[in-house]
C-alpha cells in the first residue's frame, strides 16, 4: 500500500538564555524574602549587614512579599515579557487586562487542571472560584495560599506591591559596589554558546548537573543565570515552558587569590560534627528524612535545615524524597582545595 502522506520532522524543544536587572531585581527579592533556606544562600550575610542601611517603606514592602509570595507573581510575569527595564516592567503592568493578570499570575498544575486555572482567571472577581483552584496546591509549601491571596487582594493592591517591592530594591541594590560587577557577570554568562541541538545535555551542563525530563506540551525552556539566588537552581513550569534559574559562573565573580563561594560553602557546611555525622552515614547508602530522623532522634525540621547546607555545597543530593551523598563532589572538593592554595601533587 502507498502512503500519500509524508512523516514530518518532529518538533524540537527551543532552548534560550535570557538575562537582565529585572530578573536579577526580582530573584533577590525571592531569596531574600526565603526565610526557611536563606541562611544557605551565598549573600546571606551581606543581606544580614546590609538590613541595617534598608529604609523602613523596603523592609515593609519585603515583609509582604515574605507573607504573600507575590515573587513568584513577578517570575511569571517576568517569563512573559522578559522586560529590560523596571519601566518597560511597569507599563506591560499598568496595560494588561484584569483576564490577562489573572491568567498569568495563576500557578500551572497539570494538563488535568488547566480547564480550572483558566476559568478561575475568567472568574477573577469570585473568591470562591480561587478557593477551589488552591486546593490543587494543598501539599504544596506556599502556592496554596498564593492563589488564596489573588483571590482575595484587589488586583490595584497586588501590582502596587510588586512595583514598589522591585523599584525599592531596585534602588537599594544598584547602589552597592557588587551590582556593576554582577551585571558584567550576567553579561559573560549571556554570551556563551548554547547547543540547541543537544538541548537535555545543554541543561545538565549548565545547570551543574540537572537531569531535565521532556515533559508534554512544553515547546520552550528558558535558562536564567543569576546570583542573588546563588548556589540554588530554581525550577518554574508554565503551561509551555520550563525555566531553569542557575547560578552564574564563579568565575566571572572571584578575584585572584580571593577564595571562590563554592571552597568557603564547603568548608561551612563540613565545619559541623552533626553534619558530618549525617555525610558520614549517607556514604553507608541513601535513606529517607523519615529513616534520618529515627536514626538521629531529631525532629525533620531541624534535619531538613542541616541537610539543606550540606545540599547547598552539593555535598548531599536529594531524589523523590530519599538522600545520598555525592562522592565525587566531596572528592573534587579537596581537589579544588589544594588547587587554590598552589599546591600540586
């Protein structure tokens, strides 16, 4: 039998790297409003000595962002437009329709809930309507009570606090020494060659090491560098794109004889008996929180937030719930070590 219909060549996954201030301004409003995994962020400290110089209009507008998790409002939003300026930010803001703003803040789920995300957007002044689409969220840490919050804050009131969260912060830290040398930075980064070609083995590269599984209907991924949110990569589904957030190279951002991040990361998170008491067992074999919390009689908050810092200087990995330690980074992490101090076996 003749076939008349010829096979097409199959749809590739675009892969981009975007960049600017505004992703900047808005992943340092996200990491420094993260107050469960902030003592693991690289700026950690600095954020800690700068708080002092803040004005009272920017602590309180972050102690909002902290209380509604409108940051991940602004990544959407964001992800839309991929805005140069806070301006340009601002007037795609100011001109959007009440459907539009609804339809873009409202988190993805899944294919299954899509039908209700979009008509909780069509359905922007019933709170009920928002209610309902939060309880998809009920497992989740914070997005059940971000979708709650849309329903019920005026849309005049969440775009005001956005703005005025970035522009404050914008102006804050633009005006420190670092941001000129963070935006070169990004400037490198942006520059690389990317192999669209080879777009899952692309991610794991650049990311350090994140497995990306093709998932349905997302025809776009975005890879963001940053610093602000250093050394975590942040993962974002929209209903056709998957961004990755990624450190920026260290390169672009240590001085000569100046330790790197990464060495001074390491050596906290192994400068703890407990710490290396939990690295020490996960050699032995992966075990759960559950199985860690039996086997150190201590509660699973204070266990998630020791092994979030042996995570942080990826010394510990995490899958589906179960950790291991990762031998080779604790190998190349002496490596890197006598690297540093000139001394070459």
């Amino acid at each position: 039998m003749k076939h008349l219909l010829s096979v097409q060549p199959a749809e590739k996954v675009q892969v981009a790297l975007e960049s600017s201030s505004v992703w900047e301004v808005i992943l340092g409003i996200a990491g420094y409003t993260y107050a469960q995994l902030r003592h693991s962020f690289d700026l950690d400290e600095q954020w800690k000595g700068w708080k002092g110089e803040m004005n009272s209009t920017l602590i309180e507008h972050l102690k909002q962002i902290q209380e509604t998790n409108l940051w991940y409002g602004m990544l959407l939003l964001q992800n839309r437009w991929n805005a140069n300026t806070l301006q340009e930010f601002s007037n795609q803001l100011q001109n959007m329709t009440e459907e539009e703003f609804y339809e873009m803040l409202l988190p993805y789920k899944n294919r299954e809930a899509e039908a209700t995300r979009k008509e909780t957007a069509l359905n922007f002044g019933h709170k009920n309507c928002f209610t309902e689409y939060a309880a998809y969220f009920e497992a989740h840490d914070y997005l059940e009570g971000y979708v709650r919050l849309l329903g019920e804050r005026p849309r005049v009131e969440l775009s005001s606090l956005m703005l005025s969260a970035m522009e404050e912060w914008h102006g804050f830290i633009s005006a420190k020494p670092a941001w000129e040398k963070w935006m070169q930075a990004l400037a490198h980064e942006t520059r690389q060659i990317v192999k669209y070609e080879e777009p899952l083995e692309e991610i794991e590269r650049i990311t350090g090491g994140v497995k990306y599984i093709p998932e349905p209907s997302v025809w776009y991924i975005k890879l963001v560098p940053h610093v602000s949110y250093r050394p975590w990569v942040l993962q974002l589904r929209t209903p056709d794109t998957m961004l990755f957030f990624y450190p920026v190279n260290e390169e672009y951002l240590t001085e000569p004889g100046v330790p790197s991040i990464e060495l001074i990361r390491g050596h906290k998170a192994l400068g703890d008996e407990f710490r290396l008491k939990l690295l020490f067992l996960l050699q032995k074999g992966p075990l759960s929180l559950q199985e860690l919390s039996g086997q150190f009689h201590m509660s699973k908050t204070t266990l998630h937030h020791q092994l979030s810092l042996l995570k942080a200087a990826k010394f510990v990995s995490v899958d589906k719930g179960i950790y291991s330690a990762n031998v080779k980074q604790i190998q190349s992490f002496s490596e890197r070590l006598i690297q540093y101090l000139g001394k070459e076996e």
